[in-house]
C-alpha cells in the first residue's frame, strides 16, 4: 500500500468544526464575497492568537462557511477556550461597521477523520455539520441577537467541556435534544460572553440522568382533582423571570406548569432548561 492510499485508510482523531454564515443567501453577488473575506479574516486572526500552527488545520472552503479539521497535538481545550474567545472578539470588531451584522453558528465534534485529494470526511465531519446547522442554533442566533453560537457534541461536552478550564464555563452552556439524519443526540448550545441560553419549548432538553443543579427540585405528582386547591387558595403573581422571557409559570402547591413567565406563589421549580452536569 502506497503512502496516499494509507493515509486515506487511516483515520486520525480530529477536532472538527463547521462555521456558517447566519442567513447566507440573502448576500448578493457583490456582498457574498466581502462576507466571507470577513469568516476568513475572523478565524485566522483567532488561530494567530491561539497560537494554532497553519500546520496543523485542515480547512475547506464551503461557500458560505468553513470546515475544519485541527490536528490532535493541538489540545481541544485550547479552541473550545482561547480560540473561541479571539473568534467572538474578532467577528465583534467586523461587525462594528457592518448595518447588517455578521452572525456566525459553530459546530464542533471530536472524532475520527479521514483525509484525502478532496477534504476530509467521517461522521465526526457529518455530525459537527449537523449541530451548526441545527435548527436550534439557527433560532438561538437570532432570538438572542447573538453573533456567535457554538454548538459542541454531548461527547464533547463530557469529555472536555465539562471539566472546564481558561476561558471555558460549563455552567454557560445550555443542554438540548436534536433530531438530525442519523437520529436523535444530545447537544450543547453556548452564546460566548453570556450566561446558559434558555432552551424554547419547541426544542426541550432531554430528560436524562444528569442531576439537578443544586438551586433545583423535581415537581411533585399532581394532586388527585378532589385535593386541587380552591381559586382562594391561589397566591398573589410574583413578577416574571427575566431570564426567560415570554413565559411563564403557574403553580398550585408543589406543582410548576409552563405558562407565560409568571409565579403564582414562591417555591422551588425544577427548570428543565437549567440542568448542568453534576
């Protein structure tokens, strides 16, 4: 077996991302190509700072965005941190002068990658394409009038994230369940600067294993209907919760229901949206 056909065979262990431009199509012929002079600009001024050797990334052009591959001597923590941090400044800088800012999803995976004439392949590249362009990420971006998303595997998040480290807070990332081609996974959704996204009620967490946080409670069984409490048993509304905006919460003894953001009494609710990893 020749060099290039052993490396095509073996697989090295990869990090991957996948940049995408928010609401690439709506850039005309005259300003697609200042928009992605921008991505470039962004992203390899970070990896300078970072100190990420040229050597060391893949990186395929893909019209609207950017798919790389960082090569295993370089540590994840160092992207997932520093890296991510000089991205978020740099495309913040861009975005001064811009009317229309540039909004950017990032999709990251670790896993095996296969290298060829032609780029890289692998489910690894499959799956880091999958969470940038997730419908959750594209919602998120524009709900929070964010520049910047970052999405990371469940793997990912276990293995990396959730240890933490220079410039990387686990408790700002915010836990959802996502439908993608190949099935159902887990992700992690991080808006740079900011703390835990608030998840939608169209895209809910999974309900797993991971313990609550400690500010947090399961709810209770509903009552039977004969032990409901009575409209005078009802509480005064407290005000809403400023970190979830457009919802609220009624509740009758021990019980919490999804309902427009408001308290009807002051107790212990399990938020679904807040779980961390224990």
């Amino acid at each position: 077996m020749d060099h290039d056909a052993m490396d095509v065979a073996e697989a090295r262990y990869e990090l991957v991302i996948s940049v995408d431009a928010r609401r690439s199509g709506e850039y005309d012929d005259v300003d697609k190509p200042r928009m992605r002079a921008r991505i470039y600009r962004v992203l390899e001024a970070a990896f300078t700072h970072a100190k990420v050797a040229r050597d060391a990334i893949h990186m395929e052009d893909r019209g609207d965005g950017v798919l790389l591959a960082v090569a295993g001597r370089i540590a994840v923590s160092r992207l997932l941190g520093l890296w991510l941090v000089e991205v978020h400044e740099n495309l913040r800088d861009e975005n001064r002068a811009l009317r229309v800012p540039l909004g950017l999803r990032v999709g990251m995976h670790v896993g095996p990658v296969r290298h060829d004439d032609r780029g890289i392949s692998g489910r690894a590249v499959d799956l880091a394409c999958r969470l940038a362009d997730s419908p959750v990420a594209r919602r998120l971006l524009d709900a929070e009038r964010a520049d910047l998303v970052l999405v990371v595997s469940d793997a990912l998040y276990e293995d990396v994230v959730s240890s933490g480290g220079k410039f990387i807070e686990p408790a700002h990332y915010a836990l959802a369940r996502l439908k993608i081609k190949e099935g159902e996974v887990n992700a992690w959704f991080h808006l740079p600067g900011r703390p835990a996204p608030v998840i939608s009620a169209g895209d809910p967490p999974p309900a797993d294993d991971r313990p609550l946080a400690p500010d947090t409670a399961p709810a209770a069984d509903p009552p039977p209907a004969s032990d409901a409490p009575s409209a005078s048993d009802t509480p005064s509304v407290a005000d809403p919760d400023p970190r979830t905006p457009g919802a609220r919460y009624t509740v009758h003894g021990d019980m919490s229901q999804h309902s427009d953001n408001v308290y009807q009494q002051p107790v212990h609710i399990g938020r679904i949206t807040e779980q961390r990893k224990g």
